[in-house]
C-alpha cells in the first residue's frame, strides 16, 4: 500500500491536490475490536473518489470473516457490478508457459451477484444429518448491466472480440439468462466478435491458447478462478491488478490487487508491491487521468524489461524505482 | 468407442467371455426420436457389469438437453458420487507447461450434489425482470462417502496427500460443510498428509506447481473445471480418462473420456482414441482385472513414447497399434 500512495503522489501533476485517509480495517482490526466494518466507516468511505484496498486475509481469522464481512460487503454495498481484470504478459516475465505466448485480454467478472450474494444456509450443522445450500442468484438487470459494460470495453479494444464464459449446459436457469442477454445485447454491437466457451474448456484455452482472448464476460464465481488462473499464466498474482467499479458513480469505485495478503512475508520487504501499482493505474484511469495510468502501466513494463532478477528487490526498491520512472 | 472395445477384447484372458450390448443414445437419437434416455433404457442399463459411454453432444442440439437429459441423468441415477479423474503427464507428450513438470494426481470429483442437481429456476424469463437461481445442494451424507474415498485412495498411493479444494471464504456453508467432514475423516487416516486450497488458488498451483498434487477432492462444478484443466497441462484433453463410480456396487459404474464428442471431426478419423482406451482401463480396476487395467496403461505409455508425431496416425491406427500391444 505504502508503495502505491508513492507512485500514485508521484505520478498526479502538482496542481492535483491528493487527500488521502487512512481505514485501519482488517485482521488486526477484527482482532482489536472484533469489527470487519462499521456502518459509520462505511458511511464515511462513501465520500472519497475512489478507494485503494490493501488485500487482506490472515490464517489468525476464521475463513470467511472478512471476506465476506469486509471485502464482499464494500463490493456490495458499493454496487461494484464491474470487476475488471486486466491481463498482460509483461516482457522479461516469467510465465509457466512453454512457448511465451501474446497474452492480453481483460476479464470483466460480474461483482454483485451469481453464487456471491450470501444466499443459502446449513440445516443440522454438523450432524451426519446435515444439508448446506448455496444459492446463485442473477437478475436480468444485473447481467444486462454488466455484458453492456463488456460490449462497449471490446468494441474499443483493436481486437474487438468479446467471449462469454458460462456453463450452460449444466447450469441452465442462470446460463440461458447470461446467454439470452449476450446475444441480445450483441445485436446492437455488430462490429464485436462473439463467441461462448463452457467455463471447463475455457481453463483449457487460458493455458494452450490465451492469444484468442481479447475481453472475456462471466459471472462472479466463474471470474474469480478465471483470474486467478490468467494471472498466474501472465507472470503470477504478483502482477494482477483489479478495479471494482460502479460505472454510475453513485459510489466509488475500489482497486486491488488481486492476490492475498501473503501474510507469512507480511514485513519481511519481500513483497512485490506492482499488482497494487498496477491497480492504481486503474484507478486513475477511471477517475479520468488517462495520461497517469498509462505513465504508471509504462512505467512497470519498463522496469520489468530491465530488471536483471539477478539480486531480488525488497518491496520499498520496487516501488522507488516505479516512482522515479513516472516523475521522470 | 470402437477402439476403446478393440482394445478391451484385446486385453482379456481367453476365458472371460466379454458380453456387450449397444445403446444408441445421444444426438441422432434425439433428433430421430425426441428421445434422450427412456425408462426402458435405464433400466436394461442397471443390468451390466459396466457402461462405456461414448462422448455426447452436438451444436444442433440445443445446449443442456442430452447434458441433464442424458450423462448427468445415468451418474445420478446411477448414484456415481466419485466422478475419478486420474492426471499423468505421460514421456513424450506435448504439456503447455514449460519445464514438463512431474505430474501424477488424481481428482476424486463429487458427483451427485453440489450445483449439478439441477435445482432452481428462472422467473419472468425472457423479461427485463428475469431472476434466474441455482441451487447448490449438499449434504453429509453426500460429502462424507466421496471424502472417506478420497482418504482411501490417497492413503492406498506413495506420497499420501490429500488437497481439499473449495471455496470456503465466499461459499461459507457449503464450504464449512466440505472442511468440517473433511477434518473429521482426516483424523481416521494420521499417514495422509492433507492441505485445504480455494479453487482459484488451486488453478494457480496446477500451472506453476502440479507435482505437489496427489489425490484432490472437491465438489461437482470445482471438480468439473479443474480436471479440464489438469487435461490440459497433461498433454490435452485426447488423453483424459475418466470414471463414474458407484462404489457399493448397487448401480453399474460409467466410464468415458473427459472430452467432449468434437462434431467437428466425427468421422474423419482423426479423433484421439486414447482417452477412451485409458478408460477401458479404469473400466477393467473398478471390475477387479488390475493386471489388465496395467498393461492398458503401459501400452498406453509406451505408444506414446514411442510414436515419431511425424505422420499423424488415425484413430483406427492408434487402437489397432495399441490392441496389439496389450494382446502381445
Ligand atoms: C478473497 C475472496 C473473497 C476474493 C473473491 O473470491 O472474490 C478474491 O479471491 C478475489 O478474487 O478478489
Ligand atoms: C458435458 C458436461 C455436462 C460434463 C460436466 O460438466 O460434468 C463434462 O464437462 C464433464 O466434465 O464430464
């Protein structure tokens, strides 16, 4: 975090007044106080342009607490129906990849609903009698919202091409919806390229052929492996950055890095700060500082090009050398 | 599937008589008839020893009918709750992963719960109000007998190790459902090493560290994304075996390739029997022929570290080349 507030002040032209405020939120909160989030913090966040979050999770919290108390609570009270994924393999990466292929597609997961939204419960728990539910929910208001928002990223890309990633032969009810909706949607977008892969055979296209992507449209769950797995064929979770946006502006918009919060190196300086840089980038696009984001996306891809890997860099190292290439 | 029965004649002793009976079932019968699984089949089906079934679907049937009307309606009739997906990278096979590493582990999919029972539905379709749901359904009962199985086999293999993949953080009572049994179990078996992942995690490590899999066990729609994806980094889909077990034996087990039935080549000869071969081989361990099961896959092995890949062979190449190694 310390490493995106650098790049980020230096990138911003001086005549750019940055107010930033801190929000101790998180495992040590939870441990302190035993709050994820307050309602007034949440009030409170609502008045900020936009908000950079650390990632968090600690092995010291039962799984779940701020996942969903916490990061899925701001996605959800902050309507953040578009959960944008970039993926780019940045020269002089390592990928796990033979061959190195041109990978750069950008993933937009629908955030606010799918087997996200808390719905379900556990009857008898446990007991051998034991039933636990999991109810995906999806509306036609909120695929349509966000397959419109996928339309409109590919039809400004080059490449044009939006693929829809679902499982429609299994799971019918939903899948019909997000398919029906594509194609409908499509129809007002003849210049994009269309195409729907079941969320199986996209895994096997994200590692024998990731060039074929250009903007991919799923649902929640479907997205969060899906990026996970892109970023681990584009150089690792050390890179992915995310936005969690509300294209309204009814409330603001998140950046993330998309990894954990790695808290067996928490402190150690060995962490690698470019997927929080990288999200800053996002963030400044989306509040319309177009030259900054590119100067920071730049910037990364400059360093990575350059760096020797000989001799690892601490966290602070990284992050100096972001910053001075953006002020530069 | 002529191949898969090539082979399968090929490999047995003299004395066994080998009795089959034939099905027509999939996409021509649907189009001739309307029909995708009557009564009457299903029942005549309970009285094998074993089903082969050959890869279904087609583009020209609309998406999930022969899917729910067909395979998923045999694996839950038939009461298949371990869907067993082994994955080997094989010498001589092409892998999208540079460095071909060590790969040798085994899914242990649910197959009778989870987001595949078909439960939910849709409201208003077609409209903008639309609300479509999925019902993911668990159970102990369902959890704990495709848990203890998983123990066993990993128990039964070298290295003992045993990945419990789900999404515990997000789908929390379903998830805690999963981890619970899976702790309690754990303490039946203290040789077996065991580990817990989120799917999104876990398709990370299955690019960048597979070899540090041994048996996985995870829910119906997790184990149907990772296991095409550990086909894929094991040298493609062509060679993904599969089962559909019913381990108490009241119902027959199915057997099939993970693939799909790829229209596109049917009947050009240039489809990959091995996968089919490979689950011939299941078919003969699930049946007590472990001596047969082996040559199978030695054959296996060897015709793929022999083969020169100069000159394509077809399929009718390949099985011939193949009975003959196991009859030899
Ligand atoms: C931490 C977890 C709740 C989260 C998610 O599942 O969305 C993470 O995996 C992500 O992808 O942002
Ligand atoms: C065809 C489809 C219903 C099936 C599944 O989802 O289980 C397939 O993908 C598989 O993995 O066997």
């Amino acid at each position: 975090m310390a490493q995106g507030l650098k790049v980020l002040t230096a990138v911003l032209p001086q005549d750019v007044k940055l107010e930033t405020q801190e929000y101790d939120l998180g495992a040590r909160r939870w441990h302190a106080t035993g709050e994820t989030l307050p309602d007034a913090e949440l009030e409170s966040l609502k008045n900020h342009d936009a908000i950079l979050l650390g990632a968090i999770g600690d092995p010291s919290v039962p799984s779940g607490v701020l996942e969903r108390g916490l990061l899925l609570k701001l996605r959800f009270a902050f309507d953040h129906y578009v959960n944008l994924r970039p993926s780019k393999l940045f020269p002089n990466t390592a990928t796990p990849l033979a061959g190195r292929p041109d990978i750069d597609f950008v993933v937009v997961r629908e955030g606010t609903e799918g087997p996200y939204v808390g719905n379900g419960g556990s009857l008898r728990t446990g007991t051998p009698a034991e039933v636990a539910t999991e109810v995906s929910l999806n509306t036609a208001y909120g695929v349509e919202r966000v397959v419109r928002d996928a339309y409109a990223r590919a039809a400004a890309r080059p490449r044009k091409k939006l693929t829809l990633v679902h499982k429609n032969n299994v799971l019918v009810h939903a899948g019909h919806l997000w398919k029906n909706i594509f194609d409908k949607v499509g129809a007002e977008y003849p210049e994009v390229t269309t195409d729907y892969l079941h969320v199986d055979a996209a895994t096997i296209f994200f590692v024998t052929q990731p060039e074929r992507f250009d903007v991919i449209v799923t649902d929640n769950l479907f997205g969060d492996i899906l990026t996970d797995l892109a970023a681990a064929v584009t150089g690792g979770i050390g890179l992915a950055a995310s936005g969690n946006i509300n294209p309204s502006g009814a409330f603001p918009s998140m950046f993330e890095p998309v990894h954990g919060s790695a808290p067996d190196i928490a402190g150690t300086g060995k962490a690698d700060p470019t997927a929080t840089v990288l999200s800053v980038a996002l963030l400044l696009r989306h509040l319309g500082y177009e030259a900054e984001a590119a100067r920071i996306e730049t910037a990364v891809a400059e360093d990575l090009a350059e760096r020797s890997g000989e001799v690892p860099r601490t966290t602070d190292e990284i992050g100096d050398a972001l910053a001075a290439r953006v002020s530069g």
